[in-house]
C-alpha cells in the first residue's frame, strides 16, 4: 500500500506499508528515488502489524520495487501504474 500527502512547497511524503510478515525478513524499498540501493530505505515494523517507511519525494516519475531479504523482488498493485521494470508513481 501506498500512502500519499503534500508537504509545504512542492513535495510529497510518500509511505510504502506491507505487511508485517509477507513476505518474511528484512524488506528494503528500492528505486529511481535512491539510485536501487537495497537497504537504504528499509521498512520497519510498527505497532498496528505493518511494516512501513516514508520518504519525502519531488515531483516526478518515479520506478521501485521492493526487495526481500532472500533476493524476492516484489511489485505493489497500489503504485500508479505497474510496468516490465516494476511499480510507477507519478508525484
């Protein structure tokens, strides 16, 4: 899941969820937002049983995917759009 608010100018917090176990391990978002280093924007479980991280993104066109600790790539059937090179969000 995706969730979407503006900040002041012209940005937008973006906040990637999962759930808590699927798929199980440490699960890190990667994308044109982060050059697809995997650990750099890893998710972290919160009290409700999600696991979530939040970025502040420019406007813009933006590719990621989210990368398992055994090397699963996952897609996310909320983004904008999902293509051959993975999820889309258009900010």
């Amino acid at each position: 899941m995706i969730k979407r608010s503006k900040l002041f100018g012209n940005k937008t917090r973006v906040t990637f969820c999962l759930p808590k176990d699927a798929p199980e391990g440490a699960v890190s978002v990667v994308g044109t937002f982060n050059d697809w280093r995997p650990g750099l924007h890893e998710l972290k479980i919160r009290r409700d049983g999600t696991r979530t991280v939040t970025l502040s993104l420019e406007p813009g066109h933006y590719r990621f995917r989210y990368l398992a600790s055994d090397g699963v790539w996952l897609d996310d059937e909320h983004a904008d759009a999902v293509g051959p090179h993975g999820s889309e969000l258009l900010l």
